[in-house]
C-alpha cells in the first residue's frame, strides 16, 4: 500500500513538475513582432524612421526583463510601398512566426493586408496610414490604428481654414488612397469654410518633375495650396516649389509634407510652411519628456513625427501584451480592444467600435527653434474635437 501511494506521489510530483515546465517555457514565449516596410522605394526615409522607432522601443523593453517577461524580437522585410509586394513580405512574416504586424507606410499596402488577419491568425497595428477605410469600410477585427487617419486630420485643419484669408485653394496629392482621401476631405473643409479648390492635382508616386503641376496651381489662381505628399515625393515638390517661385508666391501647407525629416532635408524652403502635426517631441507630457530625452540620449536628435507615433504603437503592443499576459495575436487584439493606454501623449483609448486610437491633434507651421527650423505647434484640438465618426461595420468584441 505504502509504495502505491510513493509511486503515485512521484507520479503527481512529476506531473506538477512538468506542468511547471510547461507554464515557466511558456511566460518566456519571445514576443515576435513583424515590421513589412518601405526601406527602398519612395517612404524609404520614413521606413529607416519606422526601425528606428521599433529597435529602440524593443531594445528599452529587453533591458527590463521584455514585456511582462517575454523577450521582444523583431524582424523586417523591404516592402517598397508597393501593396501587393507588402502582402507578400506580411504573408513570409507570419509564416516565420511573426504574427503581429507593425510599420507599413503607404495606406494600399495596410488595406492589402488588413482582410488576411483572420486567415494568417495575426494582427496589424497601423502606426502611418491614414486612408479612413482601414478603421472605416474595411475594418476587420485583426486590425487596429494608433496615428491619425485622415478624417481627424481634416477636423484640425477645418479652425485653421475659418480664420485665414485665403478662399481660393489648389490640391497637390499624391494618387493613392491617402492621396484621394485626404484631398477630398480637404475639399469639403474648404467648402465648409466658404472657399472653393479650383484645382485637384494627383500626382503619381516616385515624381522627379513637379515643374508640370506647379504651373497649373499658378494658372489655376489659387491663393493657397494643399500638398498631401511625404517622403521622396515631398521633398521634390518642396525643392522645386521654391524655385520656381510658388512657395514664395502664395500659401503653402499640408499633411505628411514638412515632417521633422522633411524639414531638415529642405532647410529653408521648408520656412513659413503651414501643416497638420500629428505628434511633436516638443509636447508637454512627463511621458513624452523622458521619451525624448532618452532618445536624444542615443540618437543625439529629437524623434520624428513618425518616430513619435511608432513608438507609440509600440507602447500600445507592449502594454496589450501585459495585459493579456500572453502573446498569442488574438489574446492581445482582445486586450487590446476598448483599452486605454499610458502613452507618450497622456492617457489614450483605442476605441472599441473600430479600433481606432482616439488622440489629439495638431496644426503648426515651420519656424526657427534655437537656430533650427521645425515645425512648430501652434494648435491643438482635442481628441473628442478630432475623434471621426465610426463607420466601422465590424461586429464588436
């Protein structure tokens, strides 16, 4: 009887100590993130931008231990803001164990991806594309967006317009779904406050000559001009602006178009030009305060708009998983869901209906700082003020 009883307290005993195993192989499950970007095509600035933001974000959380224990790895492919190519890099991430997504840049190649999170079991945290469909028309369950998209971006515009003079504006975009999107609810801003566009322009990506375009808003007699452009494309429509007089000749503003980077590129053709801010590193947060400092500390430069926002999304993933307290995609989603988060910009809640973070935004224009041009916030508007309409179709969670 005695040694029946011995045996089967081993047997438990192993038991327990496999199950033990089992839990401890489990909490030290890596964290495996998945960042399809643009590291060569026109957003290769913005995709360089993008790893930054992700290795520094992974390397801070690794330093303490991971994320709630998980060690946080990561790894990339070149997507060349090219959708179908962007699917395809996504689709070779999750196959090679990285299920949750992160970094696309053009708007395309997010709605790409974003009807194959159930297929794949992952999820995609959009930290740059703004085309309103992603949390709108398209929405799915495995998506969700930290950064602005471009319906919040027309609402911060919409002050600014009521109080300037100028009625008559020309639309300069790019011809992809942001470019589309947002030149349309420019449109419509501009209407609203009494104006009228009286030329829309959409220019195809990778543009070298803007000489063309430049020409039509001149003859167009617009009294200002939108520019939804980024990256390669900004720069070149900038440099040529100036040249050719335009910048000089009448107002010039935009979103995505002079960002940190784009500014230092374009130096003083960058001067005086007006634009949406969607994150600064200047904002007043004890957060965001040792979030630069950190960064500078490494980087010896501030971060960038997308840097901000990146990292942003990465706090987002990281306190998801925590509070998941596992790292399988649809546990994370679920916390993730109708959560709010300590972030770099105060306490922000993804919405529930359409997993769209709810955040303020920003309007500025570029100016000297310390002997720097930057852009400059010179109004906030408030996440209720800017939060968009939810159109989303998905069932909720």
């Amino acid at each position: 009887m005695r040694k029946g009883v011995t045996a089967l307290t081993a047997t438990l005993g192993t038991a327990v100590f496999g199950a033990a195993l089992v839990g401890s192989a489990l909490a030290a499950d890596p964290l495996k993130i998945g960042v399809p970007t643009d590291l060569s095509g026109t957003y290769a600035t913005l995709g360089e931008e993008v790893m930054r933001a992700v290795r520094f974000a992974t390397e801070e959380a690794n330093a303490k231990g991971g994320v709630a224990g998980h060690k946080v790895e990561i790894k990339s492919y070149d997507t060349e803001a090219k959708p179908e190519l962007a699917r395809r890099q996504a689709e070779k991430l999750v196959s090679e164990g990285y299920p949750i997504l992160t970094g696309l840049i053009a708007s395309g190649e997010g709605l790409a991806i974003a009807p194959l999170m159930e297929r794949w079991g992952s999820i995609y945290v959009s930290t740059i594309n703004k085309a309103d469909e992603l949390t709108g028309a398209n929405c799915v369950p495995g998506v969700f967006r930290v950064n602005t998209q471009s319906a919040m971006d027309a609402a911060t515009v919409k002050p600014w317009l009521s109080q300037r003079k100028e009625k008559k504006w020309a639309i300069v975009a790019i011809d992809i779904a942001w470019g589309r999107g947002s030149g349309k609810l420019f449109k419509e801003a501009v209407g609203s406050a009494g104006g009228q566009v009286v030329a829309e322009l959409y220019t195809p990506a990778n543009s070298n000559d803007f000489a063309p375009y430049i020409e039509q808003v001149k003859k167009s007699g617009a009294e200002g001009v939108w520019v939804v452009l980024a990256g390669r494309d900004a720069v070149n429509f900038a440099q040529q602006s100036k040249q050719f007089g335009l910048t000089d000749a009448i107002t010039v503003a935009g979103v995505s178009f002079t960002t940190d980077g784009t500014v230092k590129t374009l130096g003083e053709a960058a001067k005086g030009v007006y634009g949406i801010i969607n994150y600064s590193s200047t904002l007043d947060t004890p957060e965001n305060k040792a979030f630069v400092d950190a960064w500078v500390a490494k980087y010896k430069v501030p971060p960038t708009n997308f840097e901000g926002e990146t990292y942003l999304g990465m706090q987002v993933i990281f306190q998801s998983v925590a509070a998941a307290k596992s790292v399988k995609p649809a546990d994370v989603a679920k916390a993730m869901s109708g959560r709010t988060f300590d972030t770099i910009m105060g306490k922000l809640t993804v919405r529930k209906e359409d997993h769209q973070l709810l955040k303020p935004n920003y309007f500025g224009v570029v100016e000297s700082v310390g002997g720097q041009l930057r852009p400059v916030i010179k109004t906030t508007v408030s996440a209720q003020d800017v939060a968009p309409a939810v159109t989303c179709k998905m069932a909720t969670n």
